[in-house]
C-alpha cells in the first residue's frame, strides 16, 4: 500500500542462532541490551535508621540539643540525642539527668547527679545543612 510502512517479520530462531555461540564453540553468550540497573543486583536487607540507632524501641526517646556548651564533646545545638533510659551507663558515657530547677541537663556520667539520670545517650544525629532538621519552611 502507498504511503504506509510496512515492517517485516522477524525470524526469532535466525536471530538466537545469531546471537547463541554455544551451538558452535561449546561455550555460552549473553547478550544485554539496555543499561543495567544497580539495585537488581543489591543483596541484603534495607539501612533503617531504627535499627543501627536504637536498642530498646519501647525505651528510647529523642531530644533536640539547644546550647553551645557540648562542642568538647562534639554535640551542637540543633543535633538530635538518642536517649536509651534501660541501659546503664558507664564513665565514659554521656548522660541526660534532671536538674533540681527542672530542666534537663547533659553531661558526662561521672559529673553528673547519679540520683537524678535520667538515660544515657546512645547517639547523636548531627545535620550538615545550617537549616535544623525538621524545619519544613
């Protein structure tokens, strides 16, 4: 017909002898089209935050760091604390306790009031941005 395409029909059996060398050297060719996609080949289970960050879920509670008092620590204002409240700490550890003035304060176990901790931080989520996190504006 005038002024339409037509297309010819393909031989697949031609076609995948074509590409197929296993018929004639004993040895087997996969041919790829398109790009590969990374996340096919990905193995192992996703990265959740929870899990790295958190030991005891129905324990652990975040707290957003005001202040500039902590940078020795290296813990700055708008960072983001993970709490853990049954875990025990140790020297070494940073730790939240209440204040008789009833705020909350941050120090490390042994300069704190061992009758007023209130859980020992497990993590601290430091953003890069100079926006605090959070902040949907």
């Amino acid at each position: 017909m005038e002024g339409e395409s037509a297309m010819d029909p393909v031989d697949t059996d031609e076609a995948a002898r074509a590409y197929s060398a296993s018929a004639h050297t004993g040895t087997s060719v996969q041919v790829h089209s398109g790009f590969p996609n990374p996340a096919a080949e990905r193995t192992g289970a996703p990265l959740s935050l929870d899990k790295l960050l958190v030991r005891h879920p129905s324990s652990t509670y975040f707290f957003r760091i005001r202040g500039h008092n902590w940078h020795r620590y290296g813990v700055f204002d708008g960072d983001l604390a993970i709490i853990d409240r049954a875990l025990t700490p140790r020297e070494c550890e940073l730790v939240v306790w209440w204040q008789e003035s009833g705020e909350f304060a941050l120090s490390p176990f042994a300069r704190a009031e061992q009758q007023n901790i209130w859980g020992t931080i497990t993590a601290i989520v430091h953003p890069f941005s100079n926006e605090p996190m959070g902040n949907n504006q």
